[in-house]
C-alpha cells in the first residue's frame, strides 16, 4: 500500500474507493477469441478482472496469455498464480515476464489440488507455498531483487493480492493466516464466496479487533447462483465452501424459470449486506461461466459507472 | 519403517513370464511388517502363482526364501546359492532391497514384487500412514511433530489452505488435514505462536531434488 | 476327463468345534472325498495352509469356525474370517474363483449344522467344476 499505483485496481482502493473485481476463466483450447468475448462483457463495469490459472486444476490457456490478451483491449487483469504447477525458478521467470507485458496484479494462491482436475496423474510441485509467493512478489517490488538476492534490471512492480477463505476451518486460525499473509506482503484479499454473512461479519470482526482491517483491502468474493443444481453443488462438493441450508431452501422455493433471477436476488442482497460491513473495501464477482450478468448485477447494486 | 505393498499377480505374471525357474525372495525386516513381503507373503505368493501357472498350463518351478534384511549384503549372501539355481529373482523387499540384489548379482535378473509406498508407521494392527519425506531438513519442532511436507498434500508450511474442513484435507475426506493436526498439537503445547513467524522457502537442496544423496561415516569405513 | 469324479473337499475346524472323540468324519457324504484339518484354533488357519489346501488339489476348502463371540481365544474365529475374506480375493485374482473358500460359524458339536455345511460346499464345487489347477495336472495337458 505504500507504493506508487501500478494500476486502477490500486488507485481505487488506495483512494479510498469501493472496488468491483470480477473473473474470467480462460478457455480449454488456444482461441483468444473467448477471452476477448468474456473481456468484452466486464469491460467498464468492473476496476479489474481476475484470470484463473488452470482452475480446478483443468489445463487452460495459460493466465499470462489471457492477461496479456486483455491488457491489450484496456483491460486490467489480476493475474492469478498457483504454486501447484511452477517451481521458484518458473514463478519468478513468470512474474517477470507478465510485467514485462503490462500485468500489474497477482493473486498468489496454492491452488486446487490435481486430484480434481482433468490431470490427477500429474506431479504436483509446491516447492513454495502462497504466502511464499506473496514474499517474493514483495520482495521483488520494494527490493529489486528475485529469491536469490539477485538486483533485477527492471523489478517488477506488482500490487499484490492474496485469498482467504474465512469459511475453512480451523476457524480461530483463520484470521492468524491472515495477518501472516498482510505481514509477507499481501496489499489485498479475496475472500471465497460469501454465502454465510454471519460467519463472514464474524471473521470481520476477528479481523478489525486485530487491526488487520487497516492494513488490508479486502474484497469480499461473491457468486451468483444460476440454479438450485448449483448451489447444492457448491454445498457438498466445493472444497471450503459454506452454503446455508437456508438459502437453498430459497432458491428452492421458486418456480424453475425464475431460480436463476433468485440467484442475482440473493446476490445482490449479499453485496449490499457486504457494503455495511466495516473494512470490506470491495467485491470480488465471480460469476462463473456467467460473466453476461455482471453488468446487471454491479449496475443493480448501484456500483455504475465504475471511476 | 518402509512400507510397501505386494504388486497385483497379473502384473507379478507378466514380469516373470520369460521365466521357467524363479526364486521368491522376501525380506524379514520392514516390509515383513507390513505384510508385503515377509516369510508368509512369500508362501502365499508362491503358491497363487504356482496355481495360477497350472491352471494355465504353465511350466513354473519357484524356490522360496526369505533373508533377515535385502538391504544389507551381510544377509544378502545367504541367497547367493539360491540364486545361482534360478534364472531369475523376483524380490518382495523394498525398492533399496531390490536394488541391493541387482548389484550383488550382476547376471541375475532382479524383478519387483512389491510396490514400495513410504516411510511410516503402524498407526494401529492393519494400518499404516505415511509420516515421513527423507526431506534431509527436519523441522517437525515447529510443526508440533507432524511434518507438512509429508502429510499435507500441498507440502503447504505456512498454514492450511482453504480446503481445509472439519478436519479433512480437501483432497479427501478419509485424509486428515495434516494443518488441522498442527494446529490442535500446538494448542495443546501451549506453542502456537511458531505458527505466527514467517517461514522462508523450504531448502529442498537437502531432498532427493539434489539427486541421490549418500551418508557418510569415515568412523566406520575401513 | 473322466468327469463325475468326487469332488475333494478339505475342512479345517477349530478342535473347539468338534474334539477327537466327536463324530465329525460321519458327516461324510458319499458324493465328496473329505479331508479334516484341525487346529487348535480357527485363527491358526494361516493363507499360506489355504492356499496349499488348493495346491494339493481340493476343488473346495471349507473353514468351520465357532460361532461369533464364542472363541475361547476371544477373537480367534474374526481372525479367521478375515484371512478367509483375504484369500477368497486372492483366489479370484488369479482366476480360481473365491467361491471356492468358505467360512461358516458352528456351535461346538453341531454335527447338523456342519454337514449341512459342507453339502453346500460340495455343491458349489460341483457346480464350479474341479480346481483348475488340480484338473489341468490330472489330465496332464502339454505343457506350452
Ligand atoms: S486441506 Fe490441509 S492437508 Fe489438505 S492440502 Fe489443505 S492444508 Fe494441506
């Protein structure tokens, strides 16, 4: 937070401002084209967009390449990379290299084990894990140097992103990772979904009483529900997910057509219920393979025009 | 100890299958243990193969024997008589033993009959989990004495990720989450500030990552 | 082949179940050849015996055990069951077919139960043929 902006994405948050981040898978083939397409239905409506790498662990285009592609329609990505795939000398030779195209975010994740993706045969690598990654973008940004000490020519200077999950367990430890990832280097967060607002406004809370609302942006992650099918989903099958029971109920409750017009209800009740929060500085939408309805749901929450 | 797990017959089969005259050898030390290879694993295999091979009308003769430890030349002597009788052995040690074979005898075809798994212990009669990596860099005196290289499956040494659940690892419900482990050990000794501390990069120099390592004792060489 | 042959049947029991002077081998059907085992205690059915049991040739093994929660060693006859259940996975591996294996629970001196017992075992032979491995040396095939 101390540095200069590198992007939008920072000025917003830096200036004080409400920020809407939103995401986009990149495809399973080589056509740029689907990038551009999802690029074009956030463009304007959101300060930045995530690009997943390899989600789920299923092979994608690669999320430097969809980055590179949306920087070069004006868009800001948040680059986001996992310690799954890479080892220190790839993850380093790729920060670089995506700063050397115009990325100025990251998300340093661990990312989903391959046991779920379309390669649970492969060798995963974490030889560093997200809060090491964290370090090293820091440690490149404010000391020019790479892990090894080396003065780069050219330091990247990217603002730096970290996930937390408040709906994982140990619960208590929850906010302890936290304040580990503000002190490696984290400018700000992204939280998995919110669905649980009152297990949510719980780990806010944790969180301001240990100060760490004041030294970090959080952006709180919100999905819509499309259907009943997928909820249930995100309940028994998502890894740290927390889906209340009642909220399925609801999606439940109405007639099939309007289950997915449900979903951007409780979507948009979630974000105004987030705003109230103290220390949410934003929201993170990942409409997932959805992305035409983010312009509706930030216009309908009041967050248009974006600065 | 090592654990290790007998191959499935059909592929012991297909690795003995240019052979009419195989030795059966087992080892008496870890993989004993964990029933994969130990004196009784070799009547049992000798037997189901010998079955196997009538029943398809093939010819097989196998000797059976067992050593102390396939690791350690001492004992792996006492199979040189043996060897010379077969055309061929199929080990039923670990992977080290089987390699320890083939460099003692080296005309002798060594085949494996155990998938080696990992380093770990007996847990309770039947059971037995996987506790340790050969990292070369111990620091299970953070962690409480449950190791995250190990047992976490995203070698994560900073805290759980976010899959982390009920105690279950997101890999599988049937895993522990090796971070919950910690963080309940490091309640219990009072330590939980160690969790608090940045930890750097692990050195995987030490690891298998530098290549084979060797230990050295000049106290003991003669 | 001359088919119709006995099948061959071999039983192991715990002495517990039927002792020396108890009438066990009356319970010979005329339609089996019938071999009895005993041991000490079910649980000292090691694989290795089950296993040589259809190496020698029995086209059925039957293990005859006390009932649950009745073994004088405590766990003896769980021991057993288990082993059995291994083995019978074992002998379908390597295509003898597990039907062959049974274990059954008997109350000490239930001549009744145990030849009921084995009459299904003969049964299950006789329906899945004779022990391949035994059948194949028998008819001495040309050896590939
Ligand atoms: S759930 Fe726990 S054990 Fe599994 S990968 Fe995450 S931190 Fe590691």
């Amino acid at each position: 937070m101390k540095i200069e902006s590198t992007g939008k994405l920072q000025r917003v948050l830096n200036s004080g401002g409400f920020a809407v981040t939103a995401e986009c898978g990149p495809p399973r083939g080589a056509d740029a084209e689907i990038v551009r397409k999802k690029g074009e239905l956030l463009k304007g409506c959101v300060d930045a967009v995530n690009v997943t790498d390899n989600q789920t662990a299923i092979v994608r285009m690669s999320s430097i390449a969809a980055c590179a592609h949306l920087v070069t329609m004006g868009i800001e990505p948040v680059m986001q990379m996992v310690t799954r795939d890479r080892n220190r000398i790839a993850l380093q030779s790729d920060i670089m290299g995506a700063y050397s195209l115009g990325i100025t975010n990251i998300l340093c994740l661990s990312g989903d084990h391959q046991t779920f993706g379309s390669q649970p045969d492969a060798l995963n690598v974490f030889d560093i894990d997200s809060m090491n990654l964290v370090r090293t973008v820091q440690t490149m940004r404010e000391q020019g140097q790479d892990m090894s000490g080396f003065e780069l020519k050219g330091a990247p200077r990217m603002f730096i992103g970290a996930a937390a999950n408040p709906f994982a367990d140990p619960f208590e430890y929850r906010v302890m990772r936290l304040a580990k990832k503000i002190d490696a280097g984290a400018d700000f967060i992204q939280t998995q979904c919110v669905y649980n607002l009152a297990r949510f406004k719980a780990w806010m809370k944790m969180a301001q009483d240990e100060g760490l609302t004041e030294k970090v942006h959080i952006l709180a992650g919100v999905t819509p529900m499309k259907s009943v099918g997928m909820a249930k989903y995100m309940a028994t099958r998502v890894a740290g997910m927390d889906v209340p029971e009642g909220l399925i109920k609801r999606m439940e409750g109405v007639a099939k057509p309007k289950v997915a017009e449900e979903g951007i209800k409780i979507c948009l009740e979630t974000i105004a219920a987030l705003r109230e929060i103290q220390g949410v500085h934003g929201i993170h939408l990942m409409a997932i393979e959805w992305e035409d309805v983010v312009e509706r749901i930030v216009s309908e929450a009041g967050l248009l025009p974006r600065p | 100890m090592i654990v290790g797990e007998q191959k499935p017959i059909s592929e012991i089969k297909q690795i003995i299958a240019p052979y009419q005259k195989v030795l059966i050898l087992g080892c008496g030390t870890c993989v004993k243990t964990c029933f994969a290879g130990g004196e009784d694993e070799v009547a049992v295999l000798a037997s189901a193969l010998r079955l196997v091979c009538k029943t398809e009308g093939k010819r097989i003769e196998i000797e059976e024997q067992t050593v102390e430890r396939q690791c350690e030349d001492e004992f792996i002597q006492e199979s040189a008589q043996a060897v010379s009788r077969n055309q061929a052995i199929l080990s039923l040690a670990c992977g080290a033993g089987v390699q320890a074979m083939a460099r003692r005898f080296t005309t002798a075809p060594v085949l494996p009959g155990v998938n080696t798994t990992f380093m770990g212990v007996l847990e309770k009669p039947g059971l037995f989990t996987e506790e340790c990596s050969g990292c070369g860099d111990c620091k299970l005196a953070v962690f409480g004495g449950i190791c995250p290289f190990t047992r976490c499956a995203k070698k994560l040494l900073n805290g759980p990720c976010g899959g982390s659940q009920n105690g279950h690892c997101e890999v599988s419900s049937d895993i522990d989450c090796a971070w919950h482990l910690i963080i309940e050990r490091l309640k219990a000794l009072g330590q939980m500030d160690n969790l608090r501390v940045y930890l750097p990069p692990k050195n995987w120099a030490a690891s298998l990552s530098s290549g084979p390592r060797k230990l050295i004792r000049e106290d003991h060489m003669l | 082949m001359s088919q119709k042959s006995q099948s061959k049947i071999t039983v192991f029991h715990c002495i517990n179940v039927f002792g020396d002077g108890d009438a066990l081998p009356a319970v010979a059907s005329a339609s089996g050849e019938l071999n009895f085992i005993k041991l000490p205690c079910s649980s000292m059915v090691k694989d290795v015996f089950l296993m040589r049991a259809f190496e020698a040739g029995a086209d059925a093994v039957v293990v005859l055990v006390c009932a649950e929660g009745a073994c004088r060693y405590v766990e003896g006859n769980l021991r057993a069951k288990k082993r059995v259940a291994w083995i019978k996975a074992l002998l379908d591996e390597i295509g003898m077919d597990g039907r062959r294996l049974a274990l059954f629970n008997v109350a000490a001196g239930d001549a009744r139960s145990a030849k009921r017992f084995i009459q299904e075992a003969l049964s299950v032979a006789a329906a899945l043929g004779p022990n391949p491995a035994a059948a194949r040396s028998r008819s001495d095939v040309a050896l590939v």
